[in-house]
C-alpha cells in the first residue's frame, strides 16, 4: 500500500485514511464529544471509521492490491463502495448513540411480571442484561436488538428467514451483520458462555435462512472469559467485520432454495 502524503488523506497506524471531516456527521460530533454515546474510547471508533471509508472509497482492498490487471475496474469500486461506506458509518454511528440501547431492566421486569409461562423469554431477557454488563456501549444497539429478539417472537425457538421475512425487514442489515461478526471466535464464546447458564445456544445461519439468531437447548454450561490483554482488539475485530458485513449485505447473492 502507497502512503500518500496530501492535505485530504491522514496516516493512523502507517495506513492511509480520511480525516474527520470527510466522515458523516455523526462521527465529526463523536470525535468531539457531542454525540451522546457512551463509548470509553471514542478514538478509537473515530480511527476506525477514518480507515474503513478510506479503504473503500479508494478502493484499498487485496482484490486490487493483489491483481493489478483488475485496476481498470477500481473506479467502479469506489463509486459503489463508497457509498456503502457513507451509509454504513452513518448507521452505526447513530446505533452507538445511547438513547438507541434497550431498557434491559424494563424489559426484564415486564416479562417477570407475566408469570410462568414467559420464563424462557425471562431468560433470553436476563442473557441480554448480562451480555451489556460484559459489554457495555462498547458495541452498538443492535447487537443487543437481535439477542433480544426472540423475545418478540411466537415462541423463542421460532425460527426466521431474515432476509425474506417481512416482520424482520426493517432490521434485516444491522441484525445479519452482527450476527456474521460472530465469526470473531472470543466475542462469539462469551455470548455462547453466557447463554449456556440459561440453558440457551444462539445460533445463526449464514446462508438465505439467515435464522436470525436463532435459539435452541444447550445441553452443558461452559464459562468462557475473554483475555484482558486482547478484549480490546477482539472488540475491534468485532466492530470491523459488522461494518463490512452492513456494507457488503446489499450485493450479496441470495435465494429461498436454502430456506
């Protein structure tokens, strides 16, 4: 990768990226504190952001990196990507705000105050209570949204065909792309550890069925802590791929024969 030296181009960690005044709006008012998040490193987010619209507005993947006869095609990339990356950091820019995050302890009380027959839904609540007390602000809404989910359905064994379902359309991006960031193991073994207490696996399917985070019996439990020294860069990794995962989403092929 050529390291530029220009006015519109900035360098975090030997790799190019934009500076904060190319961003969305949101991430300019992170940056200086004046977007009602609850992230303990804002800078950290903010540097990520500058990178990822860089890489794919300038086309800065291996595809080009690595197949200089495919460099008559970049332009075409950037276009496309581009503006994937805009809405992509717009999103999660807005879902890191605090007033998007789930009332944990309303959810939970309205549910016990239903009596027996909504103890699975019960437990599903207090896994999403103690996954923001792992967690916190650090990921965004929407990776509490889909662990909360079952809830809302017939049954918390209900299965959906994400992409297809009309009752999920509205959350279909932001759901399957936190749910393909599982593929980032240490982040994926909390959850996984945390469900077991319950009596709970999360499971997702990655193809056009897509059954978004679907639950089902976990037969042991399993205690799982993430390594102090790595949480921070797992929790990056986690945040890197649910990005590129909301911004691939939309031209990824897709069919109901695998539903």
């Amino acid at each position: 990768m050529l390291i530029l030296d220009a006015p519109q181009v900035q360098v975090i960690v030997g790799e190019n990226a934009v500076p904060i005044s190319q961003l969305p709006k949101v991430w300019q008012d992170i940056a200086v504190g004046e977007a009602g998040v609850g992230l303990a490193n804002p800078q950290s987010y903010v540097e990520m952001a500058q990178l990822f619209q860089y890489k794919l507005e300038q086309g800065d993947v291996d595809l080009f990196n690595e197949r200089p006869e495919l460099a008559h095609l970049k332009p075409a990339f950037r276009e496309l990507f581009g503006l994937l990356a805009q809405e992509t950091l717009e999103f999660y820019g807005q879902d890191f705000k605090i007033e998007r995050y789930p009332d944990f302890e309303a959810v939970l009380r309205e549910l016990e105050s239903k009596g027996a027959d909504y103890s699975n839904e019960v437990k599903v609540a207090r896994i999403g209570l103690e996954l923001f007390n792992e967690f916190d602000y650090e990921l965004p809404a929407s990776f509490y949204q889909v662990h909360l989910a079952p809830i809302d359905r017939d049954s918390v064994f209900e299965e959906r065909a994400l992409r297809f379902d009309p009752r999920d359309i509205e959350h279909k991006r932001s759901w399957d792309a936190v749910l393909h960031a599982g593929k980032v193991f240490a982040v994926q073994m909390k959850i996984q550890s945390i469900a077991s207490k319950y009596g709970f696996t999360y499971q997702h399917g990655c193809g056009c069925e897509s059954h978004l985070s679907s639950i089902d019996q976990s037969l042991g439990v399993f205690d799982y802590e993430l390594n102090t020294e790595k949480r921070g860069r797992w929790i990056r990794s986690f945040i890197w791929t649910a990005w590129y995962e909301y911004a691939f989403f939309p031209i990824v092929p897709n069919t109901r024969y695998l539903v």
